[in-house]
C-alpha cells in the first residue's frame, strides 16, 4: 500500500496592499464613432466564402433529384462553391452537418432526407 508523503508548511507573510493616492485621475476613456456602412463594404462582404451547407443547399436547387453527399461535394468543388480545407472525409463531413440541421430545426430546415443517405430541398 502507498503511503503519502507530507511536507511541512513554509511560514508566509501577508503583505500589505498600497493604494495610489485620491488625487490620480484617470484620463477620460474616448467615444467610439461607427462609420456608417457604405457600397464598398457590401461588396466586400458578399465576396466570403460560402459555407459548407449554403453550397450544398444551392446545389440540391440546382439539382432535379435528391443527391448522396458525395455527388454533392463533388459538385461544388466543380462549380467552385466550395472545397474542401484538406479533410479526408469532406462528404461524410456535409453528411453529418445536413442530419444536425434537420434534427435541430425540424421542419424549418432547408433540406430533406428522401431516401438512405440522399437528400433534397424541404419545400
């Protein structure tokens, strides 16, 4: 059986706290301005990148039939919507965030499961 070890306590010394003096005054902190939003700025912002699911939903728009994760990946990578960051599994990756946003939303979601493993745009 394992015995503990136990070491003395070292005697510690409390210090007293300096205060500054009630004189110091801080300087007065500056307002913050918002710049209002202009044409260039909306531009820049419609140039993101598009996400993972947002590819995918054009994609099943663009589509006549449901597709499998894999077709879907494939298509956006033709079409430049969207690659894949280096994963090795990018189709069971979609496949998974389209499930959870089904789960999670429920009937407001965008996508629908028609059969085992293809998926189509809730109407």
């Amino acid at each position: 059986m394992a015995t503990k070890k136990t070491t003395a306590k070292k005697a510690t010394t409390k210090k007293t706290a300096t205060r500054k003096p009630a004189t110091a005054k801080k300087a007065p902190a500056k307002a913050a301005t918002k710049k209002p939003a202009t044409k260039k700025v909306a531009a820049k912002t419609t140039g993101k990148k598009m996400s993972a699911l947002d590819a995918a939903a054009k994609i099943l728009g663009e589509a006549k039939e449901p597709l499998n994760a894999k077709t879907m990946i494939e298509r956006m990578a033709a079409k430049g919507y969207w690659t894949s960051p280096g994963g090795k599994t990018p189709h069971a990756t979609i496949y998974a965030a389209i499930l959870r946003e089904i789960q999670t939303k429920g009937k407001e979601a965008r996508f629908t499961k028609t059969d085992r493993g293809h998926f189509t745009l809730n109407q």
